[in-house]
C-alpha cells in the first residue's frame, strides 16, 4: 500500500497573502476522515475522480468539476474504487470570507456545492498558476475575483443546542486534556449517548472527531509558524510523536514534516 510519505503534492503559502493557501495533490489514493476546515474550501479535480460526501449529500467529482465546502462543515472527499486522482484545494481564511460581504456577514453557505462551469475552473486554474509562481500583484484581485463568483451565501449564525456549544467551547479550549464524556455529560444533566447525539446533529462529528481536527488544525498554525514538530506534537495535545503522526495523516493525507515544509511528499528527508 502506498504511504502518505509517497504521495507527490506540494502546499503553497504565498507569504504576502496569508490568508490563503494552496494544496496540489498528484494521483493520490489516499483517504481521508470525515473532518472539517475552519477555512473556506474550493477544490478542483484535475483528473481521475472523487467521491465527496458533505451535508449528507454524496457528490461524484470528475476532471473539470470545482466544489465548494463552507467553512466547519463536516465533509470527507475520497478516491472512487481506491483509483488515483489528482486535485488541487485552496483554502480562504474564514476572516477575510466574512470581510468580503457588506455588511459582514457571520456565516457561509452553500445550495449546490458543485460548480460545473469551464470559464470558473480555467480562472482557478490560473490562481494556482500565479501560486507557483513569483509573487504576483495578480494574485490578489484574482482570488477576490473567484471568491465573488461563488454561488455563497451569508446568514446568521445556526443555533446549536447549549450542551454543544458548551462541549465544543470546552474541548477548543483544552486540547491537552483527555476526552471525558462522562464528566461532561453528568455537567450538562444529561446521558454520554444524549450528549454525543446532540453534538453530531449540530457539527457533523462526534466529540472525539471534534477534538482530534481541532489539535490538528492548531497544529497545522504552529507547523506553518516553523516551530519544532516534536514541540508541536506536545502543544497540541498527543500522546507521543507517533500518535500525533498517525492522527494528522488520518486527517490531512499529508505528514506533520511535509505540511511544515510545503513540498512534495515524495521528498521524504
């Protein structure tokens, strides 16, 4: 089986745009988790094709084909049949979404998260062009061109039931502890399996997800930042090295050490 540390992709941080990101991923077969990104999500497929479950809705991806994923929505995007596929992800900081609205707005959404339009998938094409390149002036109007042409949608924010927003303000805030349901269900008066139902019908996951992608996501700021992977395996909460290369490949398809350099992972040093 092929590893994670085989799969040829790169992640392009343009230093005078952080609020984006770029991931270009060559015939990769690996899966993901279900997870969710607190960015917003704009994948296209290049060849090969995808199956993307999000919202309960499952979506066959193909060559030419953008989707969007709003940002906290829980989602998994996998290979069909276990066949490569090759896609690039760009990832827009939640903030300067929410900015680009008058007035700003607190929430995105999406009817039709699959975008089939050849001029939209050719403009993509060109932002990941101007990534790989020398900085650009481009760049920026660009990707504010692309973002206003996304069928979003603002709205207010959902109302979560209290024991899950609880939860969710809870494990944000102590990634280092260990997950005890029991505790926290006994705070909130209510049973472990009430409470872990409440919190999957408000995120998508389960709290034990929840708190594996919020380590990982604050993980990802610290790698990007340049600080140590065996600090940041600490900081954010695992056990050991080990466990914390194991769960950010589960969830990324990419190694803590590649993530932190932003190349291929077929450069294994």
């Amino acid at each position: 089986m092929t590893s994670a540390r085989d799969i040829n992709q790169r992640f392009l941080r343009p230093a005078h745009l952080p609020w984006a990101e770029l991931r270009s991923t060559q015939l990769s077969r690996q899966a993901y988790k279900r997870h969710q990104h607190a960015a917003l999500s704009i994948g296209a497929i290049i060849e090969g094709e995808t199956c993307c479950v999000c919202e309960g809705q499952e979506y066959r991806l193909r060559p030419g084909d953008i989707i969007v994923i709003p940002p906290h929505v829980a989602h998994s995007c996998n290979p069909v049949a276990s066949q490569p596929r090759s896609y690039h992800m760009l990832y827009l900081d939640v903030s300067w979404c929410l900015a680009q609205f008058a007035p700003a707005t607190s929430l995105l959404t999406i009817d039709q998260p699959v975008i089939r339009d050849t001029g939209l998938f050719a403009r993509y094409q060109e932002i990941v062009a101007l990534m790989d390149a020398p900085p650009s002036p481009l760049l920026a109007s660009r990707l504010t061109s692309l973002f206003q042409a996304l069928p979003l949608i603002p709205a207010p924010p959902s109302r979560a039931h209290y024991a899950s927003q609880q939860l969710s303000d809870h494990l944000l805030s102590n990634l280092h502890k260990p997950l005890a349901l029991d505790v926290l269900a006994n705070t909130f008066a209510l049973r472990k399996e009430t409470l872990i139902r409440l919190f999957r019908q408000d995120t998508g996951l389960t709290p034990g997800a929840f708190l594996n992608i919020a380590r990982i996501e604050y993980a990802k700021s610290r790698l990007r930042a340049g600080e140590d992977i065996a600090d940041v395996s600490y900081q954010s909460g695992f056990a050991d090295q080990s466990h914390f290369h194991k769960t950010f490949v589960s969830y990324t398809a990419a190694t803590p050490r590649q993530y932190a350099r932003g190349r291929s992972i077929s450069d294994n040093n």
